[in-house]
C-alpha cells in the first residue's frame, strides 16, 4: 500500500475528541489545549498548532486520512476515516498503547514523499530542532545477484537533533557548542570568527544566534534567493529565502532567529509589514552592529580580520543605508600614509587636529602603487595624512561619505587638492626654465593632455598627472565601466611637472639644440621621446593604461640607447 503513517505515543483523543478536531474545520485541538494551560506551562509546552489547517492540507496529497488513537487513561481506540469529500466516520478500533496513527494513502500527486530520502530531507530541513526526536521508520530491499536472496529490512533511524542550540542558556554552552553547530549549520569546515547569541525576552520574545565566518563565503557575490539567515517558529525552519532578515551589506552573517511570537502560517508578503517581524529586525541590526563596535574597542586583532575580509561590504551598507549610516561609519577603515595597518575616520579626525577640515584620499588597485605614487610627495614632507583606498568601491565610498564630522572628502588626484599645499615648489632660478618647458610640453603632446602646469607637489618626482574636479578619475572610470558594462570616455589628464628635475630641464635643452641645429631629426626625436616618457611613467604612476603599450618601450630604449 502506498501510505506514510505519523505516529506518536502522545496523550491521543477519545471519540469526541476526534468528532471535534478532526471533523470540524478550522478547529485547533492543539490550540484549545493550550488555552487551557497557565502562561508559564505554554512557554514550555514546545506546541505549535493554532488554526486547524495543518492536518487537512494533508488531503491535497492523499486520497484517503486514518487517524488511530488511544487517549490515555481510557481503554477504547478509535479511527477516523475520510477522503476529505464526503465527510467522515468514526469507528472503534484497537492500538496497543496511547497515542495516535496519521495514516495517508498518497494519491499520484503525493508519490515523491513514499521516498524515504525526501522525507529525511524535508524532516531535517524544517523539523531538525523540534524538541521531540523524530523517528524515521521503512522497509528497504536489500539487493543480491540472485534476486531470490533479496530481502527486505526494516530500518529505524532518529533523523532530527530534537534540540534547538540557540535556546539553550549561554552558560550551558562551550566554545566548542557554538563551532560544532556552525559547522552543521552551514557546511563549513573552518571554524566562525565570532558568534553572537542574544535572547531577547519581553513585550517580543525570540532567540537568536549569528556567525561571521572567518573567510569570505563562495556566494558573496552570487544573485542569490537565499539568505545567511534562517527563521524559525517555535523551533520550525520557516523560510531562508527572499525575507531580507539582514540588510543586503551583511549578507556574509549566517545563523538563526527564532521566535515564539510570529504565526506558523507565515508568507514573505506577510513577514515584510508583520511589527513582530519588523521589531526582530531592528533589535538584530542594532545588536551585530554593537557587537561588531565592542569588538573593535576589545580586540583589535579580530576587528582587523573582520576588515581585511568585510570592508568592502560596510562601504556598501554606506552608500546604501542611509539610516544606519553612522553605524557603519564607525566600522569602515582604510589604509593611510600615517600609520600601519587599518586606521578608522574618527582617529584620522583625532590626528589631523581642530584646525584641518579636509579628510584627504587616493584611491587604485594596489596598495604599494598608491604608496609610491608622486601625488603622495607633498603631503608625506607636509605631515599631511592621505586615507588610501584599494577597493574598487572606494571611489564611490568617499564620494558617498562627503562629510564626516565637518570634515570634507577631496582626492588628491584631482588638480584643487594642492590648495592646502602653499605656492609652487619651483625656485625663482627654476621658474623661467619650468615655463618654457611647459611651452613645449604642451606643443609636443598635443591633444594627449588637456594642460601642462608647475607642481606643487613634487619634490623628486619630475611628472605626475591630475584631473579637474569634475571630470572623473582613472579609478572611478573603470568602476563606472564595470557597473554599466558600457566604455566611459576617458578624461584628458593635466600634467605637473617639477621644473627643478634635471629631465624636464633637460627638455628645455634639447629644445634650445634643435633650433640651433636647425631642426635636426636625431635631436628632434630625443626631445620627443623623453616628452612621451616623462608623460607615459606619470601616467603609469596612478595604474593608467596606453592606447598603444609598445610605443612607452621603443622610446625608452631609443633614449637609453642614446645614453650608452
């Protein structure tokens, strides 16, 4: 027979009982006992009926229902039988103890549950942490070369863990508790970096308990329906697709919550506008952020793991999240010229003293690039700090951030950075020498740059190059490509050049021999190449690619060949 019965060996139900539960639609039998219990006694029941659905939704799978039961205390079993459109009836029956039989007869729809596999993955997918063990019980074949030596066994195996870790007290729970369920829950094999358990108990009652794991998850980065977070009622998996528990920015943090005061009967509509639901969210936010706050005051070693794998989700949650924007911004760090390692807004605010109102800033691919970048020249003999950013969010993250605590963000890439930088560096006995090479810098590179002018931040450097304010850096251009996956005109750069560096006099030099010799194509092709050079390593010092990377090389060798 094609059946899968429910058994329990609970307290059962008597004739009436079973006319009332089970014949009356709508009617919660379990919801009517507990009705009759004190507060405390239905905390502790671990009952989840309420609406008398639940049994019947079983007929959309089944052409007929048994129901067997004997309740404790009497000595007469019944059954109840139905197809589910002609009515019922009642009949005496005989079980050898209390408790009740759910027979179904599966129906052609219903013939994928008659696998024991998916009953087994159903059972542990929304019933593992039900207080009750759940046995599962079926006949197996056992398979040999002759058929007629195959036999059929019976085997029993207890499918949940029937016990639900996140309500346990914390004082109950070891290290090894919390590493060991993070390991099941997730199929991770490394232990988390830090878990949080909170129980919240009040007007909203619920448990929870979140991981941060101790790498970046596979699916970071991957569209996905499922979420880190599972939500459970009353211990039942409910849902951990499309219900956004976590804003989007944390969507690295596993775990679970579990409430007591949600409806079994939950939609993600539902769930989206449900207060129980809305307050659950709000409380687990404002916790992972305080303890993510406290981790970073308490131990800095773990904090500054947590960065190196999730900063570029935080700087997400800035651009995204205006509400909890000063949350995040107390989490984000980046790298600077001032100190090692990770450095945070507010101690740059700290370093940079009352008198300063600009927070400075680079961004690139490479830390040691940005490092050894010209730009950086200045500022490093000025004691100024510059805040660097190699993530590919970074540009966006600043210019999203704009001000913190009446300081403004400014790239020191962009041509007015240098404001607080003083006057030119060239010398007086420089200055006349550095106008004229920038005469012939501008006639030589034409249309490649869109201006040519004295620095104010070089100091050994002969070139950098920089952008007008509003037009958009290398690094923003290639986030902006990335993200529209459509080509961004590139912005003509500004040249700067350090008059006092021997090669840029040296251009001057070439320039005064090829009017002398009247033009002569040796000389003109050195002053060429050198003007190509210093322009294409400025270019190459903030991580920019050439239009044609052969022509940097076949200059440069022709100028070293003409040194040797």
């Amino acid at each position: 027979a094609k059946t899968i019965t429910v058994s329990d060996n609970g307290i059962g139900m008597d004739l009436q009982e079973l006319a009332d539960n089970l014949g009356t639609i709508a009617r919660s039998g379990t919801k009517a006992f507990l009705e009759q219990l004190a507060e405390n006694e239905r905390k502790a029941s671990n009952l989840i009926g309420q609406f008398g659905f639940g049994f019947y939704s079983a007929f959309m799978n089944a052409d007929q229902i048994e129901v067997v039961s004997l309740k404790a205390g009497t000595d007469k079993a019944f059954i109840w039988k139905s197809d589910g459109k002609t009515g019922f009836d009642i009949e005496p029956a005989v079980r050898a103890g209390f408790g009740t039989d759910v027979i179904i007869h599966v129906n052609e729809e219903g013939e994928e549950f008659l696998s024991r596999w998916r009953l087994e993955e159903l059972l542990k997918r929304y019933s593992n942490h039900i207080a009750w063990p759940i046995h599962l019980v079926s006949k197996e074949k056992t398979y040999a070369k002759d058929p007629a030596k195959a036999e059929t066994k019976i085997v029993d195996e207890q499918v949940n863990s029937a016990s639900a870790l996140w309500r346990r007290p914390k004082s109950e729970l070891s290290d090894k508790d919390y590493i060991d369920f993070y390991k099941s829950l997730t199929g991770d094999e490394k232990d988390p970096l830090l878990w949080i358990h909170t129980k919240a108990e009040g007007t909203i009652e619920y448990s929870s308990l979140l991981y941060i794991p101790s790498h970046v998850p596979a699916d970071l980065y991957i569209p996905t329906h499922e979420q880190g977070i599972k939500l459970y009622v009353k211990r039942v998996f409910i849902t951990d697709r499309e219900l956004q528990i976590l804003p989007p920015y944390f969507r690295f943090v596993r775990g679970i919550i579990d409430s007591d005061d949600l409806p079994l009967n939950v939609s993600r509509e539902m769930l989206q506008h449900n207060r129980v639901m809305m307050t659950i969210q709000q409380a687990t936010l404002k916790k992972l952020f305080g303890e993510l706050e406290q981790l970073a005051e308490t131990n800095s070693e773990k904090f500054n793991t947590f960065i190196s794998l999730f900063n570029p989700q935080i700087k997400e949650g800035i651009l995204s999240d205006w509400a909890n924007r000063d949350s995040l911004l107390k989490l984000v760090r980046f790298k600077s010229t001032a100190v090692e390692g990770w450095t945070s807004l507010a101690d740059y605010k700290a370093r940079a003293g009352e008198n300063r109102k600009t927070i400075y800033f680079l961004t690139g691919e490479n830390e040691a690039r940005l490092r050894a970048s010209p730009l950086l020249e200045a500022f490093s003999e000025k004691g100024i700090e510059v805040l660097l950013g190699t993530d590919e969010i970074d540009e966006l993250t600043f210019s999203g951030i704009g001000e913190f605590e009446g300081m403004q963000f400014k790239n020191v890439q962009q041509v007015d950075a240098e404001d607080e930088l003083g006057a030119s560096n060239a010398k007086d006995e420089h200055e006349k020498e550095g106008k004229k090479a920038i005469d012939i810098l501008k006639r030589v590179l034409g249309e490649r740059v869109k201006d040519v002018r004295l620095s104010k931040r070089l100091d050994k450097r002969p070139t950098c190059v920089v952008f007008d304010k509003d037009e958009p850096t290398p690094a923003f251009r290639k986030l902006m490509e990335r993200l529209t996956n459509e080509p961004v005109p590139e912005s003509k750069p500004i040249l700067e050049i350090n008059a006092g560096h021997p090669l840029v006099k040296k251009i001057v030099t070439l320039d005064t021999r090829k009017e002398l010799s009247g033009g002569d194509i040796d000389v003109v092709q050195e002053l060429e190449d050198l003007a190509y050079v210093l322009f294409y390593e400025a270019m190459m010092a903030e991580g920019e690619h050439f239009d044609v990377p052969h022509d940097f090389g076949d200059r440069l060798n022709r100028l070293l060949a003409k040194a040797s």
